[in-house]
C-alpha cells in the first residue's frame, strides 16, 4: 500500500479565523491546503464548506469562491496588475466597469495606488507590490474564504516584516476564514489565531499561538526554539 | 543575357510565377498551421500520443523533398494540390513541435495559479498558455515558412508552377541566368519572410 501524504488532518475555520498550519519543508502544509481547492483529491476523508462536501462541487465553482495566494510566481506575467486582479470577476463575467471598480478598490485596499500600478506589468514590479496583488487578486470575487501559501515567503526581511503587520490589520477587517501555510514560526504566532502543527504528514498540534508557545509536542518546542535564539545569542 | 535584360523582357511571366510562388507557400502553410497548432495543443493535453505523433512527422521531415513529391505522384497525380499536400507534410513538424513545446515551457506554477482561480482547461489554454506560447509557436511557422519557400521550387518538377519553373528550365538548358531568374527571388521571398515574421515573434514575446 502506498503510504498516504497526509492522514489525521482535521480541522475547523471559522469567519474572521486564521489557521496557520506551520510545519518544515515536506511536513504537508500544502498538499494539505491544495486538499481544500481540490488541486490535489484526498483519498479518504472530506472537506466541507458551509457544510458543503467539495467533492460534489466542480472544482472550477468550488475555485472561483476561495481566494488563493501563492508565491509570486503566480501573477499572470503577461497580465497587467489590472488583468490579474481582476481576473476571477472576468471568468465569472462581471461587466467591465464593475471590474474595473472593484479592482481599483482592492489595489486602495492592499496599499497600491491605482493610477499608479494598473497598467504595470508584473515584471515591473517589487515582491512586495508583487504579493499585495496576488492578495488582492485572491480577494476580488469576494471569497468566503482564503488560502494563502507562504504568500510572503520570497520577500526580503523587512519587506516581509511589512507586509505581515499590514497582512495582520487586514485580517481584522475582513472577516473570512484563512488557512495560512508558513514554515516562519515568528509569522504563525503573529498572523495566526490557531496554529496547527504538522509534522510528517500528521496534525501533531492545534491551538491557540498562547497554547502553541506551551505545548510540549517535540516538533514545537523545535519551532519555539528557533523563534527564540535564546540567551546566549541574545548576548 | 543580363539577368535584368530578362527580367525586363519577360515581365508578366516572372510577376506570375512569383504570385504562384507565394500563393503555394501561403496555402500549404497556413493549412498546416490550421491542422499543426491544434494538434500541438492536444498532445499537450494527450502527453501519450506525442512520442508517435513527433516521430511520424519526424519521419515525413527526413524524406527528400523530391522523393516526397515522388511518393504523393501516384497517390495525388501531377500538379498544383500534389505539391500543396507535399508543402503542408513538411511545414507540419516544426508548428506542431514548437505548440507542444511553447504550451509545455509554461511555468507550472503559472499554470497551478491558472487552476487554483478556477479557470476550466479552456480557458487556461486560451487566458494563459497560448499568449504565453505565442512567440514560440510562431517561430515554428516561421521556420515552416522558410522552408516552403525553398522545398516549393521543386514543385516546378511536377508542374506546381512557381520560381523553380526557371531553375528547372536553366538546368536543362545550361542557362545560368534562368537559374538564377528563379533562384533569387525566392531566396529574396525566404528572407522578407524570415525577416517579416522574426519582427512579429519579437513583438509577442513577453516580458519577464
């Protein structure tokens, strides 16, 4: 038999919640989040969306109403800042000037000035306004809920650290359910309401960041001590 | 006799073969255009079939473009649509190559993000991999141009008409000049059509 990726995964998302699921490199953080989109179909189990299983919903429906960020690569490189915003509005034939509103109002929302970055191409951007559209892409057909793959992870220390605090007042505003994938531990506890822990393929933690920084699972001690250097490089 | 002296005195004649020239090469490649892009598109979705799909065309490329026309006689008979089918059996190889190839050099990730907003395959294909793949599969039509220009001068052989009217004619006369007459336009043809169609694969290839 093979051995399965993921197993005993299970968790809730409530409106206004976010999931940081943290885990290393190959812990399956995100095969555990392409589960929710159905880019990857579990073998056993489900995923339930307002108590609706994704398996009956066409995946491209059940896409278009999840909000997805993804490294930089995933802007459209031969989309304009405008076109890849508003691409899901498009898909799911908005007019052009409903697009055109809701885009300038997501840009004003991610902190980019709209005159200023429609017509730009991603090439000609900076990671950091790279990510804020992949953040207001993922918004633009209003999602009930987000997924977001270590969205800030290519971002240089203090870009990152920028846009996190942003990320973290947006949370707030918004209201909908996130599952955030990081392996930054500093990230999860600043970002996430519950972290859930994974380690080889398994959910070994599910808490809050006050319960994360307590519990004894050796995988998150693991992770407290390398968000903490502790004394002795403290100086 | 001066080339230009035969030119001059042969006007109407030359303007014919040149339009029959470029009316063999634009028909056969853009059917092979039609047939190859959308067939470059389904190997991409049927990675199975591309291994005998590329070896067969592969295999059309290595035979001599003589031997080509040889082979179609008997099936096709003499004339213009022989040469045409010939024309389109070569230009196929590198339009369907350089499809497959352009849509399968799409970043993964690209296309991940493509799926991930919900976009069905359609329009995947059509939003994302084919702007993307422009400037590559052009350059299989380009490619595909260029040689037409030079295997449809053979097509005077089986009475296709065309530039290679003079050159067959100049070799059987030992006539350098006729040779020449027909020999300089279309290398003339190949490059405006290289140089043409370079400029435009420039311009949809975009930028990173």
């Amino acid at each position: 038999m093979v051995s399965p990726l993921v197993q005993d995964v299970s968790f809730t998302v409530g409106a206004g919640e976010t999931v940081v699921i943290l885990g290393r490199s190959g812990s399956g953080k995100t095969t555990t989040l392409k589960l929710i989109n159905r880019l990857l179909e579990p073998t056993a189990g489900d995923v339930l969306i307002a108590g609706e299983r994704t398996a009956a919903v066409e995946p491209t429906r059940l896409r278009r109403r999840i909000g997805y960020v993804i490294q930089e690569v995933g802007l459209f490189p031969h989309f304009t800042v405008a076109e890849n915003v508003g691409l899901v509005p498009r898909l799911e034939g908005w007019l052009a000037e409903r697009i055109a509103a809701r885009v300038r109002d997501l840009l004003g929302l991610v902190g980019l000035d709209p005159d200023t970055f429609v017509a730009r191409y991603p090439h000609q951007l900076s990671g950091g306004q790279r990510q804020r559209v992949g953040v207001a892409r993922a918004l633009a057909a209003d999602p009930p809920l987000l997924l977001l793959d270590e969205p800030f992870g290519a971002l240089d220390p203090i870009t990152r650290v920028e846009l996190q605090r942003e990320f973290r007042g947006l949370e707030g505003r918004l209201g909908k359910g996130m599952v955030f994938v990081t392996h930054d531990v500093r990230e999860g506890l600043l970002l996430g309401t519950r972290i859930g822990l994974m380690h080889g393929g398994r959910l070994v933690f599910l808490g809050t960041p006050e319960e994360f920084g307590k519990a004894d699972h050796p995988e998150a001690v693991a992770f407290m001590r390398a968000a903490d250097p502790g004394p002795a490089a403290r100086g | 006799m001066s080339l230009l002296s035969f030119y001059a005195r042969n006007t109407t004649e030359v303007l014919g073969l040149i339009w029959q020239h470029l009316y063999l090469v634009a028909l056969s490649t853009g059917a092979a255009t039609i047939i190859g892009v959308p067939l470059g598109m389904l190997l991409t979705r049927r990675p199975a079939w591309r291994g005998s799909v590329l070896g067969l065309a592969n295999i059309f490329q290595t035979v001599p473009s003589l031997a080509l026309f040889g082979i179609l006689i008997p099936i096709l008979g003499i004339g213009f649509w022989t040469a045409v089918t010939a024309l389109v059996v070569y230009a196929l190889l590198p339009i369907v190559r350089n499809t497959y190839t352009g849509i399968a050099g799409v970043d993964p990730a690209v296309r991940e993000a493509g799926r991930g907003m919900g976009m069905t395959d359609g329009e995947l294909l059509r939003l994302v991999e084919l702007p993307l793949a422009a400037s590559v599969i052009l350059a299989g039509i380009r490619v595909a141009t260029v040689v037409s220009v030079g295997v449809a001068t053979i097509g005077a052989a089986i009475g296709a008409g065309g530039l290679g009217v003079y050159i067959f004619r100049g070799v059987a006369v030992v006539d350098d000049t006729l040779i020449l007459a027909g020999a300089i336009p279309a290398a003339l043809m190949a490059l405006a059509a290289d140089g043409a169609l370079g400029l435009l694969e420039r311009r949809l290839a975009w930028h990173r």
